[in-house]
C-alpha cells in the first residue's frame, strides 16, 4: 500500500469516525433529518474513498429511513 494511500485511508477512517459520533448525538436528541444528512456524508465516503459499496448502499438506506421519519426529501 503506498504512503498517500494510507494516508487518504486513515483520513476517511478518521471522517467516517467523526460523522458517526456526531450522527449518534442528533439521533439521541430526536433530530433524525441532520442524523440523515451526516449518514449521507458516511455513505458517500464509503462509497467514494473507501470504495466499498455495501457499506455505502446500508447507509444510504439508513439515512433514506431516517429523512422518511422527517417527511423530507432525500
């Protein structure tokens, strides 16, 4: 693996990382469309710089559940 690669790697580990603990804070306070929007920001790093679609695709689709509690548009 080269050094950038590592270095991007760690770096959507890192964002991933914040996103989630950020998510898990709004989910708690009951605002599920900003918990939405940083599922979305997961999903589209996952499938962007992490390149693994599986993991993109089941946080899009939790986000998808979370904008529909809302009655907001993805």
């Amino acid at each position: 693996m080269s050094s950038l690669h590592a270095q991007t790697t760690d770096i959507t580990a890192e964002a991933v990382a914040a996103l989630v603990a950020s998510r898990d804070i709004l989910l708690a306070a009951g605002r599920f469309r900003q918990a939405a929007d940083r599922e979305k920001q997961v999903a589209e790093l996952y499938k962007g710089d992490a390149g693994d679609a599986a993991k993109a695709r089941d946080a899009y689709e939790r986000a998808a559940g979370w904008y529909a509690q809302e009655g907001a548009a993805a």
